[in-house]
C-alpha cells in the first residue's frame, strides 16, 4: 500500500485554529488543511505556515481552503470555527451563536471524513461537544472535546512558579466541565514525585486553584479582544499527536460518559487514554467526599447547558 502521510483539518483559521496549523506542521504530525469561511484569512495563513518549513525544517504540507471537498479523509478533524468570549461575554453567551456554527461544521465532517477523529475546541466546550456528537452520530471513541489539558497546564503552571520548580515536573489533573465549575484535583497533583498537598498549605493550593479555574478570564481581560490561544492550540495538538502517532497518553479530556463516575450521556473532562482509536478507555479514578461534590456539582452545569440548548431549540 502506498504511504500516506496523516492528514488533519482544522475548521476555523483564527487564533486558536492558525496556532493549531503551525504547532502541527511544525512537529510534523502530518499534512494540514486549515478551513474557513474566510478563504483569504485560511489561505493566507496556511501559505504563511507553509514559508515557516525552510526556516523550521519540516515537510507538512498546508492548505488553506474554503472548501470542505480538500478535507476529505481527514484522520483528525479539530473544529475552531465560532465566535470567541469577549469581556463581559460568558462563555454561556456563546452558546446560541456557536451551536449553529458547530452544527452546521459537523455536517460537512460527517460527508467528507466519515472516519476522523473529531476534537471540539469551540466554546461552550461541553455543550458544543454534545451539539457535535448529536450531528455527526460518530462513536463516543471519535468525538472528543480539549479543556482539561489547557486547565491542568495552566494549573501546573501557576504550581511550578509558586515553588520555583520546572513545570515538567509537575503533574496535575483537572476534571469536570470547561469553565467556573472546573475541578482542580490537588490530592491527585505531584511534584517530582511528592504530593502538592505535602509542599504548600491548603490555604495556597486553594488561591491556586481559584486562579487556575478564572484561568481563560485572566487572559481575556489582558488581550481586551478575543481569548486565550497558544496554549489552547498546545493542548489540542497534544490529544491529536497521542491519536495520530497511537502514543496512548493519559490526557484529561471532555468525553461522552456511558456510566462512568456515575454520569451517562453528557460530555464532561475526565483523564481519558488517547491513541489510534481515538478515545480507547475513560480512567475512573475513585473520588472523595469533597471531589465528589465538586465533581457533581460541575456535571449539574454541564447538564443545564444541554437543558439550554433544549430550551432554545438547538
Ligand atoms: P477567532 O480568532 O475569532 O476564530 C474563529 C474563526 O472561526 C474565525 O476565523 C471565523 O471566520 C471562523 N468561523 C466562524 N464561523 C465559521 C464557520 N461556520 N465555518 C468555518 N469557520 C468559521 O476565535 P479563536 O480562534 O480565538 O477561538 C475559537 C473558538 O475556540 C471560540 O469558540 C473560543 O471560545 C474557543 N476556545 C476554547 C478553548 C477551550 O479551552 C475549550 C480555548 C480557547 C478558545
């Protein structure tokens, strides 16, 4: 069989989706297809991309396209496309506006890449993964939804400056919906080895935490227009690379619960293994009375966004 390079499409060229473009051709996860209803920002984009290969040293190939036809067969499709939180916009806000957006995406997905790995990053992250999985009608296994990556790290990157420590060695899990109701798990945090819990007080891992989860507003109201996007983009080129190259990593991701930690039907982050699958197993780790609660809690929020998207009939 001829060889065949992995191909990833990626719905929406702005900031989150053009970052995503460059961190994959750059580390060579395969060749790119970066779309937009915009066809000069997504063709714009991709060329700039393509003239960083001489400089960066890598052979992806990427398009930019309007055109859901150059997409076809996609190994890994991630949706970028929608409108991004402003100042004084929730994430809730969002909702109307990018469910059509995502919808109207998915459809193209399901023609063209019958067989992709769907990865959401369009907020609101939880509802807008359910909004995909309903059009696409893809297995659990192919639709998945990136938050609890961008949450631990930010999370792991306030701990490492805390203790003047390297942020590799620092490994923290978030569970629970994208957003307030995240649920920082400091029992499951370790820093080279040592639990968190045994190197600073409650009192700090809690100011932490708190910073951790208002972690997409901090940088909202610095940039003043649009949101967060490097470190978006790094955390959904991590779940596309574990796919694409079958690294089975255990990333916290949004996936459809059948059961597990006692939820069925909604889309909430939980550490997941990713390989070639796509999704190939959801972690359930026991939890304690405190995360517990925290964790119901955030599923309770995940659900009445699903109960909004009922009520306005999307
Ligand atoms: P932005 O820079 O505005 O890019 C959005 C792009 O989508 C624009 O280029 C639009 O032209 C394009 N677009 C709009 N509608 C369509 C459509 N129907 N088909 C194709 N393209 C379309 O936003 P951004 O890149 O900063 O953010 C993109 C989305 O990701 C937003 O919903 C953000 O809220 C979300 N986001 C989520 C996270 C998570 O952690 C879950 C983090 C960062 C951003």
């Amino acid at each position: 069989m001829p060889f065949r390079r992995k191909k990833i499409s990626v719905i929406g060229s702005g900031q989150v989706g053009a970052t995503c473009a460059l961190m994959l051709a750059s580390r060579g996860v395969g060749d790119v297809v970066l779309l937009d209803i915009n066809l000069g920002s997504a063709k714009g984009k991709a060329l700039d991309i393509l003239q960083t290969a001489a400089v960066q040293l890598f052979d992806s190939q990427v398009q930019g396209t309007a055109d859901y036809a150059d997409t076809a067969g996609s190994d890994v499709v991630v949706v970028t496309a929608g409108s991004p939180r402003r100042p004084g916009l929730t994430r809730d806000d969002l909702l109307s506006i990018n469910a059509h957006v995502v919808a109207s995406c998915c459809r193209e997905i399901k023609k063209h890449s019958p067989q992709a790995v769907v990865i959401i990053v369009t907020n609101p992250l939880d509802a807008m993964c359910f909004v995909a999985k309903r059009e696409l009608d893809f297995p659990r296994e192919r639709v998945l939804g990136m938050a609890g990556i961008l949450d631990s790290s930010r999370f792991r990157t306030f701990v490492a400056l805390e203790l003047g420590v390297s942020v590799r060695d620092v490994q923290a899990l978030v569970m629970g919906g994208h957003g307030d109701s995240m649920v920082p798990m400091p029992r499951h945090c370790f820093v080279g080895g040592v639990p968190l819990t045994e190197l600073l007080e409650p009192a700090r891992i809690e100011a932490l935490v708190e910073r951790a989860r208002r972690g997409g507003d901090e940088i909202v109201k610095l940039l003043e227009t649009g949101s967060a996007f490097y470190a978006p983009a790094a955390s959904v080129v991590q779940m596309a690379e574990s796919i694409l190259r079958d690294q089975r990593r255990v990333l916290p991701c949004a996936a459809l619960l059948e059961g597990e930690f006692g939820v069925s039907g909604l889309f909430v982050g939980v550490p997941c293994v990713l390989g070639g699958r796509g999704l190939e197993k959801v972690c359930e780790i026991k939890l304690d009375a405190a995360e517990r609660t925290a964790f119901d809690y955030s599923v309770g929020r995940v659900q009445a966004l699903v109960d909004d998207l009922a009520r306005l009939g999307l």
